[in-house]
C-alpha cells in the first residue's frame, strides 16, 4: 500500500497541558508526513485552558468526561483508531518531551522492518534527556523483570513514544492498562506474540502540564507495577 494511502493516527493524551500543547500541535502539522494523518488529542479532563488550546487546530478533540488517567486516555486513543480502521497508530506525550521531528525514525523503522510495536527508545544512543539517576534505576528494574517474563530486551520500557500497527492497535483497543500502561502493556503485547522493537530517539525534558507518575523511584510505585507486570504475564 503507498503511503499516502495508509492512515496514520497520532495520539496526543493530555492533562492540563496548555503550556505545551499549542507549540507541539503546530510542529506536527508543519511536518508534512506522507501519510493520511490525523491527529487526535484526548482531554483527560483538564482543569486548565488545554481543550481551548486544542480546538484552535485542526485535530480531532475527544473530549473525557471524567479524568480516566494516562491508560485510560491513551485506550480512548486506540479505540478511536481501531474503530475508524487505522492502519497506523503513534502515541506521544503532549507535554513536548517527544518532539516531532523524531517522529519520522518510527515510521521508517516501522516501514522497514513492519514491527508490531515500534518504541522511541532514549537509552540506545544516550543522547538527549536521560532523565533523572532514580528513574533510570526504576527504568533498569523493569527492563530486566520484563526481560524475565517475556525473554525481550527493551532498555526505555517505560517510553510513551510507540508506534502501533493495526494488529497492535486491536489488542491495546480491547485490553490497556490504566494506571501505568507502558512496562504491562509490553508484556501483553509480548504474550501476543507481536513483535517489538526499539529504535534510537532524542527527547527532552517535559515543557509543561504534571507527570502522570509523581513518585517514580517509591517503594509502593515499583510493587505496584511489578505487580501488574506480573498479573499481564500469568493472564490468559
């Protein structure tokens, strides 16, 4: 298929990110990607002027009710994709830590390998943000206690930077994590049998809005994900 035929959806979850939104919204339009692109930015029942901000562009706007979380919104997003037939489907954050003009390494990555799951990964090249020494350590734990239940090597685990394929977009469409999606949804994906991979990005520290994960590197946090990790691995 060429791929101006092809429909390609990126998913912008967001949470009270006026201060970002605008900027990151503008610069995926300016790409001009040689896809049939749509861009569709999930309110998570943001508190500030972030659905005002977005209406202003030419984007699909869905609009939550009630704040379902970064699962929550990000399920809301592949829904939209699998219900409208998307052949592709690209999440990022709205906060500017994946900028657009790394957007383009998924894609080829994609069209020349078809991964299932294709993951802007930071930690290949280990340039740009690293974030911080205790997140990197909690990104390392999971890392390694998905490597121990699916047998993959995924070093950014925790990356909100993916590209879904249509049978991909299926699975996360039916069955997506709410609360910290990313390290449970890779060892669904994996029980799958998708294919995953990661390709070298460079990101940025957040431009604006709160992280979804405000005690990364707490005791309760790593159980509770380690936990999870564990429920998707045993899960018929």
């Amino acid at each position: 298929m060429p791929l101006n035929e092809k429909k390609l959806l990126i998913i912008i979850p967001c949470f009270n990110e006026e201060a970002s939104i605008a900027k990151l919204l503008t610069e995926l339009l300016n790409l001009k990607l040689p896809y049939n692109l749509t861009i569709a930015v999930v309110n998570d029942c943001s508190t500030d002027n972030t659905l005002s901000v977005v209406r202003s562009f030419n984007v699909v706007v869905l609009n939550l009710p009630v704040n379902l979380g970064i699962g929550g919104a990000v399920q809301t997003g592949f829904k939209y994709a699998h219900r409208n037939n998307y052949d592709l489907a690209v999440q990022m954050d709205g906060d500017g830590q994946h900028p657009p003009t790394e957007l383009p390494k998924l894609l080829v990555h994609h069209e020349k390998t078809q991964a299932n799951v294709t993951i802007g990964s930071r930690f290949i090249l280990k340039e740009g943000f690293q974030s911080s020494f205790l997140r990197r350590s909690g990104i390392a734990y999971f890392h390694r206690l998905n490597q121990l239940f699916t047998g993959k090597r995924i070093l950014d685990i925790t990356s909100g930077f993916r590209l879904l394929d249509k049978k991909a977009i299926g699975i996360a469409a039916e069955n997506y994590p709410d609360e910290y999606p990313e390290p449970e949804s890779l060892v669904a994906f994996a029980k799958a049998r998708l294919r995953i991979q990661e390709i070298a990005v460079i990101m940025k520290e957040r431009q604006g809005g709160q992280s979804s994960i405000r005690s990364f590197s707490s005791i309760y946090y790593m159980i509770k994900v380690s936990i999870a990790m564990f429920f998707a691995y045993i899960r018929k």
